[in-house]
C-alpha cells in the first residue's frame, strides 16, 4: 500500500481537473505520464508478494521439521546416558600377507562385526518386521537420530593399525541392522549386528625371531572401541565394553553357515570356532609366505575396553633351512679332512690350506644372512649356528694341526750331522744322531682310522660338537616353540573372567590350532601334551 498510494491520488483527482483552464495538461498526457510509475510500483509490489511468501514458507517448513523433531524426540524413550549394551566382537580374517620380521608388520584383510541386545528397544515402537523382505527394520526415527543418549551406534578401530587402504569398503556400516529376536529375560529382545572391514598394514610387536627359523610369531590385531559422545551424569566418559563371541558364534553354528560361506569349521562334533578364518577351496588355511598358521584366539584385555585377536604362525624349516645347517655341519667335516694329510714336510701348509679354505667360507656364509633376517638387529639361532661352526674350525682343528706339526714332525727336521740325510730324517738330540722316526710321543704313533692318535683324538672332538651342537639347537628351539604357544594358550584361556555362559565352558581351549594339514582342530583345556605335539621339530 505505501508504494501504491501516491500513484492512485492523481487518478482519483483526474475528473476534477477536466473543466480546468486550457493551460493545464490533458487527460491523455496524464495517463501517459501515470502509467510508467504505476507499472514500477506494480513490480515492486509483486516482489515484495514474492519474498514475503518465500519467508513464510521456509518458516513454515522450519516449524514442521522442529515439530518432526521434537516429535521423534519424544517417541525416542530409550536412554544411553547412563547405560549401554555390551559388545561382542567377531574376527573374521579374510587375508594374511607380505609378514616382515625386519619392520615388524604384516598386511591383513579382516572384517569385524559386533554383535549386541539391546534391552531398551520394543517391536512396534523402536523397530518393525517386513514381512516382504523378511527382516527387521529399525524405525526412521531410530535412523535419523544424531542424538547419542537415544540411539546406540558403536564404532570400533583397530589400534595397532600401521596404514589401511583409502577404500570406502572399509568404513563399514553406517547403522546396526536387526538380525533377529532373542528371549531373555522371559521377553523378546532385538540382536543387533553391525560389521566394519579393514585392509592395510598393521604393527606387530610381539615379534621375536631369536629362535630363527624354528621360531613361532605371535600377531596380534588389537580392536578398541571408539569413545562414544558425551558423558554420563555422574561425568565420566562412555567407553564401549567388549566382550568374547557368543551370539553370532551360536547363530552360525546353528545355521551350520561356516561351510557355505567359504569359512573354516573346526574337526570334531563340538560347537564351532569363536572366530571366522577364510579358507582355499581345498578347504585349508592359506600360509602366509613360509609361515603356516598355527593357532587363533581372541582375549579381552583392559577392563574389557580393547579385544586382541592372536594368531600364531610357525615357520616351515625344512627343507630349505635343515640343508643351509647341514651344509654347515658339512664344512666343519671337511676341515677335518685335514687330519688325514700325512705326515711330510709340507704337511703344514697342506693342512692349513684345508682349514682356511673351510673357515673363508664359513665366513662367508655368516655374513650373507637369509633374506628374511636380513634387517633384523640381533643375533638368531641361525647366526650362533654359524657362530659356533667357525669358532671351532679355528680353535680347535687349525690349533690341532699346528700342534701336530710342532710336536710329531719337528721345525728341525732334515738338519742332521751326515750329508745326503733325507728329509724324512729326524736329530734326536737325546741320542746325538739322526733317526728316522717321528717323535718318541705316544700321541704321534699311528692311531684307529689310519692318523695318527692326536688326530683321532681331535676327529672324536669334531664328531661330539657336531652332535652336541645340533642337540642344544633341537632343545633352545623346541623349548621356545612349546613356551610360546603356551604362554598365549593361557593368556586367551585366563583372561576371559566367568566362563559359565560360554559355549566351551571349560572344556575345549579358546586357542583353535592349525594341524599341519592346514585344518583348524579344538583342544581340550588341560590336553598339554596335545597342543605342544603341535609344535614338535622332530
């Protein structure tokens, strides 16, 4: 109306004016000169129409979503405040690969579900069955809440991750889902499910490869929840709780699900295995370069707030590494070869040629370190091995060759008082006169094996260390072998508190073990004898 008014006043005057003096101008020239401004005042006006319509549309709209909201506030009773469920959490690994002992990682491909009932939601209200898909829905509501005290969303991490590949694949779910209903508690109850995968390298530092290559390695893939929102009323933080598989676990086993889907299924008519490990289509475990896959099992560790996957693998030594001993083994044989060469006047520089030849290449051989140690800082059982084959072609038959020299054959001999005397002769100074015989040492007769008894004596030295050697070798590496399987048996079998609802009770152990036909196989609890024939050398 202000815009329109001051164009209206001429027009309404317009009549009065026609009896007026010529000298004014004529109707026609102002309704020429009227209508410009009426057709701008007309415009603004309809803009004006515009924006103010524009305005009370978005205000309307504004009070449906705040009414929305409020609304599915208020059909959203549940309250996470205080209070959450517990989470189960299965690994599923998928791939195990390029495991480095020098930079202590290893690539995996794993999927992590967790498993929870949630007390709190009610069919009919919090979600709703489909009868076409067959499923249970959650409700909008429940969906497209962003508030954390209303809805229950967990997200885990893994916390040893080293790098993980930039793929959206590994983000997961973005909502639990529904899988089925429960009776506990005498009423139904929601599982839940919600699945996150992950690829990339992780760090493993429970690596130790001292007892190379008999060692056993531990991996351990450690899974934490991501602190939730907010805090409770008393002004602590929300953690999430972990805890061991069980709701999945009984729901595969049921459903015998683990063949179809192309994942292990344990020997034996018990009730599964707590994890999931993807198999070959000959129905085995794939190795991991030269490591096979020993064992696997999960554990809680502090205050229930991470979950940590072990996995133990064992290195297959033979045959390539049993040849690189016994070529070692081999080398100190040859040194005493030595002990055969007769007794002549180069009979030292013969037997040192021998003895060099062999140490130079033990040397060699110490040096060039196998490929897969090759970073690694300390000494391993590898390396004392060589150690110990060249210190004793040094110390003890290049020693014993020159003694034998010194003491049987003489630096003096040849240099008697008669002329044309050969070099076989010797000056016995105790007679005064040139003999032609060895030393008067009962050590320089003629021994066993066609040398002479000091050199039996150091072929006997040389067999015993040999044998002695490879025994300390067998005994270090079993000792290792058996302590380590032990010790993370009896980290996933005791950490886990009340074991009563458990589907194993206290039966089977929690460590499922790989035989060596890669077939995942349970073990009692107390069968010791059982799970170190898993790992026996010989």
């Amino acid at each position: 109306r202000r815009f329109a008014q001051p164009a209206l006043v001429p027009a309404r005057r317009a009549p009065a004016m026609e009896g007026a003096a010529s000298a004014g101008p004529s109707p026609s020239g102002q309704a020429a000169a009227v209508r410009p401004e009426v057709a701008q005042l007309l415009e603004r006006l309809i803009e004006g129409q515009l924006v103010l319509q524009k305005a009370v549309t978005e205000l309307v709209a504004a009070n449906a979503s705040s009414s929305a909201q409020e609304s599915s506030e208020l059909t959203l009773d549940t309250d996470y405040q205080d209070k959450w469920p517990d989470v189960e959490v299965t690994v599923a690994v998928h791939k195990l690969d390029h495991f480095s002992i020098g930079e202590f990682s290893i690539e995996a491909q794993i999927e992590v579900h967790l498993d929870w009932v949630d007390p709190q939601l009610r069919p009919e209200i919090h979600y709703n069955y489909n009868p076409e898909h067959g499923t249970f829905e959650l409700s909008k509501a429940l969906r497209g809440s962003s508030n954390p005290f209303r809805f229950f969303n967990p997200q885990v991490c893994i916390e040893n991750a080293k790098s993980l590949e930039d793929d959206p694949a590994n983000n997961g779910d973005d909502h639990p889902r529904i899988v089925d209903e429960i009776v506990m508690g005498g009423r139904e109850m929601p599982h839940l499910t919600k699945s996150f995968r992950f690829a990339g390298c992780m760090n493993c530092r429970d690596i130790d490869a001292k007892c190379f290559p008999f060692d056993v390695e531990q991996v351990s893939i450690r899974i934490v929840g991501v602190e939730m929102e907010g805090m409770t009323t008393t002004g602590m933080s929300r953690d999430l709780v972990l805890l061991e598989p069980t709701l999945r676990r009984k729901r595969r086993f049921e459903q015998k699900t683990d063949a179809v889907r192309g994942y292990a299924v344990p020997l034996g008519d018990d009730v599964g295995m707590p994890h999931m490990w993807r198999i070959e289509d000959d129905g085995r475990a794939r190795d991991v370069g030269e490591m096979a896959i020993l064992a696997v099992g999960g554990t809680v560790t502090h205050g229930r707030s991470a979950y940590v996957l072990h996995v133990m693998m064992s290195r297959r030594w033979f045959p390539s590494y049993t040849v690189s001993f016994a070529i070692a083994c081999l080398q100190v044989v040859g040194a005493g070869f030595s002990l055969w060469v007769p007794f002549t006047p180069d009979m030292l520089a013969n037997r040192m040629s021998i003895t060099l030849t062999v140490l130079l290449t033990l040397v060699a051989g110490n040096a060039a370190r196998p490929p897969v140690i090759e970073s690694v800082p300390y000494p391993t059982l590898h390396d004392h091995y060589g150690q110990c084959m060249l210190f004793f072609v040094a110390s003890v038959i290049a020693v014993a060759n020159l003694v034998v020299f010194t003491s049987c054959w003489g630096m003096y001999r040849g240099n008697g008082a008669n002329d044309g005397q050969s070099n076989y002769d010797f000056f016995d100074r105790d007679l005064h006169m040139v003999v032609n015989k060895l030393s008067d040492y009962w050590w320089c007769e003629p021994g066993p094996v066609e040398t002479s008894w000091a050199d039996f004596i150091v072929l006997v030295l040389t067999g015993s260390f040999l044998v002695l050697v490879n025994i300390v070798i067998i005994v270090i590496a079993q000792l290792h072998r058996v302590t380590a399987l032990l010790r993370v048996k009896h980290i996933v079998d005791t950490s886990n508190g009340d074991m009563s609802d458990d589907m194993d009770g206290l039966v089977f152990s929690k460590l499922v073990l790989c035989n060596g036909n890669g077939h995942f196989q349970k073990l009692k609890r107390d069968d010791f004898f059982s799970f170190m024939g898993y790992v026996h050398l010989l």
